[in-house]
C-alpha cells in the first residue's frame, strides 16, 4: 500500500472521516492526481463501492442503478462516485462500456482508500485478490454521516457477493427521509 493514505481521522478535525489519499486518474489521455480533499472537501456527496468492474452485479445491477437514479440523488447531493479497486484504464473502460454519463469514477487501484476505510477484503478465491467489500456512503465535508454495508463482510469468500442495500434506492430513500 502507498504511504500516501493517512487512516486516523484526516484534516477535516476529529470527527470520524475518510481517509485521506491520492487516486491515480487518467484524463484525456494525461495522468491526474486527484486528492480525497478534491472530491469530498466542503461537498456533500454519495459513494458507492462495488468490488470490480466488468463484474456481473457490480455491471447489471450497481453501477446502472446509480446512474438512473443520479437526476434524482443529485437533488440532495452535489455528486455520486463510484470507487473500485480497480485502475484507471479499467474504471475508464468500464465507464465507456456502460456507457456512464453523470456518475463519476474513482479508480482506487492500490486499494488506499478502501483500506483506510476498512473495506478492503481478499477476492483471492475468485483470482480478485483484495477488494473493496460492497458499500455506498453519504459524506458531508469528509465526514461519512451514514452507511450501508452489505451484510457478511469477510475475507474468506464465505459470501455468495450481497447487493440489499448499498443500491440507488436504498440511498436515495435515506436522503428523502434525512431532509
């Protein structure tokens, strides 16, 4: 792992927050640095994780049912990422192939942030090796305020990979009631 994650509460005080890191994007043919302060910072925003991209649920299910829902999640937030450990060629990729339009994607390629998040799980009985466990997130200003992980986290593949409630409809009928 990087030495670039900082895994106890960051700069945003002592609130529990997200980790701090820097994912390796790639723009237009050009390597971006982007900083957890860049996306999360005075924003309030949704984040999903899912395990892979070119996955069946994370593909079928996941990723399409946020970017149908973004209209609407967007009346409550100021973006929706979707984070994989995956690299920037494939989040890009896999983005195209989706044909993704509004939802933004954070390859976390190392697994920084999914560490400092304490998702990370091994994906080695499927040839994954580590892996950001099934979640999505409302953080305000840095600080996750709610989350909805997928029951049975474990790293030994003892799990048939849960989608009940880190879905677009879940989150989206959390932020009509939070209002």
């Amino acid at each position: 792992m990087s030495s670039s994650v900082i895994l106890a509460a960051s700069e945003w005080g002592d609130t529990p927050a997200i980790p701090y890191c820097t994912f390796k994007t790639r723009v237009l043919g050009s390597w971006q640095d982007v900083t957890t302060d860049e996306l999360f910072r005075n924003k309030k925003v949704v984040i999903f994780a899912l395990p892979g991209a070119f996955t069946p649920t994370c593909s079928t299910k996941h990723l399409p049912g946020y970017e149908a829902k973004y209209n609407e999640l967007k009346k409550y937030v100021d973006e929706v990422y979707c984070l994989s450990v995956n690299d920037s060629f494939v989040m890009n990729a896999w983005a195209k192939d989706q044909k993704i339009e509004k939802v933004k994607m954070i390859p976390d390629g190392n697994g920084d942030f999914t560490l400092g998040m304490k998702m990370l799980v091994n994906k080695e009985h499927l040839g994954f090796a580590q892996r950001t466990w099934r979640y999505s997130a409302l953080v305000i200003n840095g600080e996750v305020t709610k989350i909805f992980e997928e029951p049975g986290k474990n790293n030994s593949g003892m799990d048939k990979d849960p989608f009940e409630v880190s879905d677009a409809d879940t989150m989206l009928k959390y932020l009509q009631e939070a209002k």
